[in-house]
C-alpha cells in the first residue's frame, strides 16, 4: 500500500485542476492503479516547473525528522517544509503534499517519481550527488549523541564511542551510518529518530547518533524519557573535520525547477532575519544559517 499523502493547510490561492473531462477520470483512475504520488511520469508536456504552477502543488518526500519535515496533529510541519512553503509559494506553486518514506529510501523514491522533491534537510554528500541534484545548502549541521541520563560512558564524540566499545544506533542512511562505518564502529541502523531513543531507553544500545538539533528537539519534546543530549561536535575522519550542510533535494533531469529554487533560496539565505523567521520557531538559529562560501558543488566535491 502505498503511504499516505499528507497536505499542508498553507494553500494562497485556490489550486488549479490539472485536467480536465474524460483526462481527468483517466489520469486519477491510473495514479490509484499504479499507488504513485508523483505528477512527473516522464511522458508529460512541458518541465516540471512548468507543470507544478500549472497544478498549483508539489508533493515532497519526507521521512518524520523532527524538527527537518515530520507530521504534527496530522499536518505536515518542519523547517525543510516552513523554507517550501515560502520558496515554492514564491514560484506560484501554492500547496505543498507530503509522502512519507524511510530515510534510506527518499533518494530511491525520488528517482521514482513517488514525489516531486526530498524535504528532509538531508546532507549534501558525494555519492548522494551521484544519485540526484540537490539546492544549495538550507542548513549548516553538527552531530550529537543521545545517551542514557547521567551519560554513564562519559561519551562526548565518535571516538569516544569507538574507544568505549559503546553499542551505537544510527539511522539508515543518514551520515552519522557513514561515520560510523568510516571509523570502524558496529553500528545498528534504525528506520526512525524514534526508533533510535527507543533502543537507548530500553538498553538495546548504548548512544544514538544523529543531527544534534534533532536530538535536542527529541529529548525537549520527550521530557520524561530517561535520556540526555551531549553537547554538538563536529565529527572527524583521519583528522578531518566533517564540515556539512543539508538541502533539497532533485532529481537530475529537473534543472529549471532547481535552478529557481535556488534563486529564491540565496533570498532567504543571504537575510539572517528573513531566515530565522522561517525556521525559528523549530529551534533553529543562526548557527545553523549556512556559510555562503560553503557551496553545494563544494560539498559534491568532498571539499
């Protein structure tokens, strides 16, 4: 079965139909036939921008990361879609739909057309950019470990965990899975942040290791769970600062729609009060806003 589709109740104007007649009826009955959300099945007329402000929506994966896209009371909420609603609104592309999917599986899902963009503030990564297109980034990120209270192994980074033999919990996909297997830890990939608090609470693991603002918004959100959020680092590889940054991502072939994304994104970005207005309010700061010298071809780079 396919996932639900979640809609943001943010629409500005009212959404124009897409067809019309005996189309309309042909085109709905295949979308149900086939389980797919996606307008973009490659045979149609016109660039997916184009498509998209004719529609009046876009439909965004995401994978229930607090505080990036995740559901809240039903609705589809977050600083990754808060940034969407703004830039794709910009672009006259009123709605924005949301198809939620593992993590690991979002890149996979893009390129098949289950959706039109990945919101997850994902980290922008060479092999990722192998696979898709991604924004400039949205986010600057450091990575944090949720241990049990009182931080009994005294951890305080990744080599800390490889040093103490810690049972490590990741999530699949993410970069702290990558870090991980780069320093030679054993790692156990969850699906979920939840599914990462759950196995410190019960004891199946030792440390979770994830985006630092995402586990700070777990554990103030989970107050009574028997956890606690070290302080953010930067992780090292060989001696190498893993400098990173997250953003939208886009399949290869959608050049128009990234391209004016990315012009209405440098708008944001490049105003430290327009962004913290955006983002604000899901604890992001300006320590998160990214360093404009620190570029997506960069990143690709591994630079």
């Amino acid at each position: 079965m396919a996932p639900s589709v979640l809609k943001a109740p943010v629409s500005k104007a009212p959404v124009r139909a897409r067809t019309k007649g005996a189309l309309a009826v042909v085109a709905a009955a295949a979308m149900v036939l086939s389980g797919c959300s996606s307008t973009n099945t490659g045979d149609e007329e016109g660039s997916l921008l184009e498509r998209l402000q004719d529609q009046g929506s876009v439909t965004v994966g995401f994978a229930g990361e607090a505080p990036y896209s995740f559901e809240e009371n039903g609705e589809l909420t977050g600083a990754t879609v808060a940034l969407h609603r703004e830039i794709f609104g910009n672009l006259g592309i009123d709605t924005v739909e949301g198809v939620n999917a593992d993590f690991g599986a979002l890149i996979p899902g893009l390129q098949a057309n289950r959706f039109d963009v990945v919101s997850a503030g994902m980290s922008i990564l060479p092999e990722r950019c192998e696979q898709a297109a991604f924004s400039e980034p949205e986010f600057n990120y450091t990575t944090a470990l949720m241990v049990a209270e009182g931080n009994p192994m005294n951890l305080t980074d990744m080599q800390s965990v490889l040093d103490s033999g810690a049972k490590l919990s990741t999530m699949t996909g993410a970069i702290e899975s990558d870090y991980a297997s780069e320093l030679g830890i054993d790692s156990t990939q969850v699906a979920t942040p939840q599914d990462g608090m759950d196995a410190v609470t019960s004891g199946r693991a030792d440390v979770f290791a994830l985006t630092a603002i995402s586990l700070n918004w777990m554990a103030n959100n989970n107050p009574d769970a028997p956890v606690e959020v070290t302080e953010s680092f930067v992780a090292e590889i060989d001696g190498v600062p893993q400098i990173g940054a997250g953003g939208t991502v886009f399949r290869t072939d959608d050049q128009e729609l990234l391209d004016a994304y990315n012009e209405e994104l440098a708008k944001i970005t490049s105003d430290e009060e327009k962004y913290l207005e955006i983002v604000g309010e899901f604890g992001f700061t300006a320590e998160e806003l990214p360093d404009p010298s620190l570029t997506t071809a960069d990143l690709c780079a591994g630079e």
